[in-house]
C-alpha cells in the first residue's frame, strides 16, 4: 500500500502559477522545467512559523493573500509547497528564560491548540500529517501535509510522559536546544529522551544546539535527525548557521539539513541561498540537504531578493538545474529527502517495538 501512495501524482502546479521569472530571457526553460519537477515532487518545507503568529493575531485568513504576513494558500500553492513543518517553538524573545518547566509545557500546549485549529479550518488545502504515508497520500489528495513540530525540548525535566503526551496529540518532531539535559553534554536522561523519541518515530531537531552537542544527539540516535533551518557556517559565519563538522554527523546519521532563507544567515539575494544549498550538498551529501525557509513572521522578517514568501520556490529551483544539479539531486532536495527520513524514522521505531 505504501508502494501505491509513493506514485507521484500532480500538485496542480503549472506555469500560470509561478512567479514572475528571475531572469525572463534565460530562465524560462528553467522555470518550466522547476514547474515539471513540483507538480509531481513539491517542496518540503521544515519551518514555518506562522502559528505563533495566528496565536498573537488571530484574524489572518490564509485563504487570501494577506501583505502582513508572507504565509497564505495561494502563495503556498504557487511555490509548490506539498508539506509543511509548523514550528510549534516560541520565538526567542517571548518566553521567559526563568519561565517554568510547567509554563513552557502550558505555552506548547495552546501552539499545538493553535495548529489544530488551522488544520480544521483549511480542510481543502492543509492535512495533519503522522506519518510518511499521510504525507503521500496529502499530495496524492492535492493537499498540504501538515506536521506538527518541533515542541522545545525544555519541555522534558526529569519525566518522558510529557513526550509521549505531544505524540498522541500529533507531534513528531522535538527540538532539544535549550534544554537542561542538552546544554554542555547530552546527559544520560538526554540519552533517555533520544531512545524515546527513535521509539515513538520522533524526528530530534538539532537547529540551536551547540555544534558539540548536535553532534552527540546525532550520533545516539538510531533515526535520522534533521536540522529544521539553517545554513553553512562555513559561508556565513553566523551564529545560528552550522560548520562543516555538524553537517558530516547529520550525513553520518543519514538526516537532513535544510536550508533557511533569511538574509542575515544566507545573505540578501536567491543565489546566495543557492550558494549554501550548494555548500549544503557538497558536505552532507545530496541525500542529506532540504529546505527549511522559516517563513511566518509578522511582519516578515528580512528576505533574499527573489525569496521573499513561499511562491519563490520555483524560482531558486530554476537557478538550481541551471547551475547543473541532476533532476534527481532538486527532487530528493524538495521532497524525496524528507520523506525518506520519516521512513527511516518509522522503520527504527518498528524495529525497537519487536
């Protein structure tokens, strides 16, 4: 059955769709060529920010374009987006660093109510997502698949259960940057929680871990790990970006590095971003590099030329085949990588259960 739900089906993406082209005399056979390869593997994205957004401005209907965000369906479908990571973190700055273990599980709480609740009001467009199978079958239906995650690892102290809680709410996927057990070292309760997370099929998001530290949690875990938005240290020395040595243990672990797009970390133009995806690819390997955007933010944070909402997608595409990637590299980058991480996932979390 799986087999049957992996056959591509089109996502309804056609040139009428994109983006006015990038470069109109050059990149047109780039464009319709970007517009072939989403219609049958869309883009995964791994970050999106925008139910913290809907949560402090409840009004936003995505349904129509709206200028106060750069998150909505047409803009979504015009990109080719076929599945959507929804953060379910709090942006840095809103939560207190003295907050309490029980006030930051309060706060994930009402993100995950939040993201419930736009999953029911879009049921045409967007569709929770729990496995690699859901995510087939959402684009087979023409929709988005919509997964829930990551929730802050803080929210684990000394107990597993509220880990297991978040699974049966529908999370899959846990970002342990800033926890106690993931600071300096992963302790051994850490170890613990990486066990748990590879048995429940919970994808550990490494973005914000200390370069040590994610190299830990990738070599404990039995699943794949990925890294929800980032980019290369190596281009951009920022500090949210990776070195080189974190994107080797992401491809040791067979995991998933994506890219964001934002200005201070890639630089402000589509072939900047381009450039990382390059270095991404050259390090982790192609079966290892994704797309991460970390669009959501109100108002809309600064962007690259050309990148600045989600129907950009085809056009960085564009530039991709230009600089020569194999349709194969583009199709694993947009969706093949991502969902054949959550198989792995799945697969490590059926082995442990025998």
């Amino acid at each position: 059955m799986a087999d049957l739900q992996d056959e591509p089906h089109s996502v309804g993406i056609g040139a009428e769709d994109l983006p006015a082209p990038f470069a109109p005399e050059t990149a047109a056979s780039a464009l319709e060529r970007a517009a072939a390869l989403l219609s049958v593997h869309p883009v995964a994205d791994g970050c999106n920010t925008f139910v913290w957004t809907l949560r402090q401005s409840p009004y936003h209907d995505i349904d129509t374009p709206d200028g106060g965000v750069d998150t909505d369906i047409p803009r979504l479908r015009a990109g080719g987006v076929g599945a959507q990571f929804w953060s379910l973190l709090v942006p840095p700055g809103r939560l207190r660093e003295d907050a309490t273990s029980d006030q930051v599980v309060s706060d994930t709480l009402e993100q995950i109510d939040v993201a419930l609740t736009l999953m029911h009001r879009y049921p045409d467009h967007l569709c929770l997502a729990l496995s690699a199978d859901d995510m087939a079958d959402a684009r087979n239906r023409g929709r988005i698949a919509s997964f829930l995650g990551p929730v802050p690892g803080r929210t684990l102290t000394d107990s597993l259960g509220a880990l297991r809680a978040f699974h049966a709410l529908g999370v899959r996927i846990l970002a342990p940057a800033g926890a106690p057990w993931a600071q300096q070292d992963l302790t051994a309760f850490g170890h613990e929680v990486v066990r748990e997370a590879n048995r429940l099929a919970m994808l550990l998001d490494l973005t914000g871990c200390p370069p040590a530290v994610a190299c830990q949690l990738a070599g404990a875990s039995k699943s794949p790990v990925i890294i929800s938005n980032t980019a290369a240290a190596a281009l951009t020395p920022h500090p949210a970006n990776v070195p080189d040595e974190v994107l080797i243990a992401v491809r040791e672990a067979n995991g998933l590095a994506m890219v964001t797009f934002d200005t201070a970390r890639t630089g402000d133009s589509l072939h900047a971003v381009a450039d990382h995806l390059d270095h991404v690819r050259a390090i982790a390997g192609p079966q290892s590099v994704g797309l991460g955007a970390a669009f959501g933010a109100e108002p809309p944070g600064p962007r690259p030329a050309g990148l600045t909402d989600p129907s950009g997608y085809p056009r960085l595409i564009a530039e991709l085949l230009d600089r020569g990637w194999p349709e194969s590299d583009v199709t694993a980058l947009t969706w093949d990588n991502a969902q054949r991480v959550l198989r792995d996932a799945e697969f490590t979390a059926r082995r442990a259960a025998h």
